[in-house]
C-alpha cells in the first residue's frame, strides 16, 4: 500500500512539475528595418534564427528565458554617395520576457501578452561592398512588445524589437526594429 501512495505522489507531483516549467527549441523568422535619419536609403531583409526556451508558468503569469542564435539583414546609403550597402549580421541572441496570459482555453492552450528585453552580440558582420562601410557596435540591447497563442505542444509569437542601441560607432544614429514571428515546441 505504502507503495501505490508514494508512486501515485510522485505521479502527480511529475505533471504538476510538467505545468510548472515548460522547455523546447523554436525558430523564428525576422524582418530587419534599420532606423536612422543619417542614411538617405534603407530597406528592410529577411532572415531567420533558432533557439532555446525555459518558460516558468505561475498561474495567469509566465516568465520566459531564450538564448539561441539569429541572423539580421538591411541595406543602407549615404547621402552623396551612389549605392547600396546590404548587411548580413549574425550572432548569439539571449531573452527576458515576462508575460500575462489573457485568454486560457484549458488545457488546449491560451492567449498570451508579453514585453521583455533582448540582447544581441554579433560576431559575424558582412557587407556586400565598402561604398558605405559602417563602423558596427557588435552589442545591441532592444526592448520588446508581443502576442503569442499556445496550442497543445507549440508556441506561435509575433514581436516586435525596438533597438535601444546605436549601432553606429562613428557618430551617426543607426537603430534597428525587428518585427519577429516565432514557432516553438513545449516538450514539457
């Protein structure tokens, strides 16, 4: 008797654990809109990334980590010069975000509101030529605003990155906004 109690405890223990703490990959997809009024051109690119999530649910309320690695691109010019320079930055990616789930649909999955912040180091900085070569930061910080729906096992994010870091290190402004849609799945 004494062991039917202690495995059916640990039975019920194991899936309250599973609701508590939640992990799996995801991978996303971004759109990069460089953000500067010292460029005369800038356009957006696309590209993509994957990660790591460890998300904390404590009732409505949740807490997320994610580190991984992501790949940006845009193109910028400069005044007075003729041509375009695309950017390809690439990088490891690290995640904070704290977020509120407004509509729970059981145990099918919920609605979910998010902010959070984002740190980004590029190791890897190629330009297609040197007409308007800008000295990069390889660090940028951005603060982050979202919407994501759970569905059994998978997450689907959109966000959006407002740079917080100047990534120009010669003296002009250059930030970035990164609007991202991510799937993941839960293992747990």
């Amino acid at each position: 008797m004494k062991k039917f109690i202690v495995t059916a405890l640990l039975c019920i223990s194991v899936n309250g654990f599973a609701q508590l703490i939640q992990f799996g990959p995801q991978f996303s997809a971004n759109i990069t809109s460089p953000i500067s009024d010292d460029f005369s051109s800038k356009s957006s690119g696309t590209d993509i990334g994957f990660a790591g999530f460890a998300r904390v649910n404590l009732l409505l309320f949740y807490g997320q980590a994610e580190f991984g690695y992501a790949k940006n691109k845009f193109t910028v010019s400069q005044t007075g010069i003729v041509g375009e320079t695309e950017y390809e930055l690439a990088g490891t990616d690290a995640t904070l975000i704290a977020g509120y789930k407004i509509l729970p649909f059981g145990k099918l999955g919920n609605l979910r509101i998010f902010v959070g912040y984002n740190w980004k180091h590029y190791s890897d900085i190629k330009a297609s030529n040197d007409i308007n070569l800008i000295a990069f930061e390889q660090d940028n910080s951005s603060i982050l605003g979202g919407v994501g729906v759970d569905l059994w096992k998978l997450t689907l994010d959109y966000r959006y990155l407002a740079g917080l870091s100047d990534l120009d290190a010669s003296g002009r402004e250059l930030k970035t906004g990164i609007s991202t849609v991510t799937l993941g799945f839960k293992f747990l």
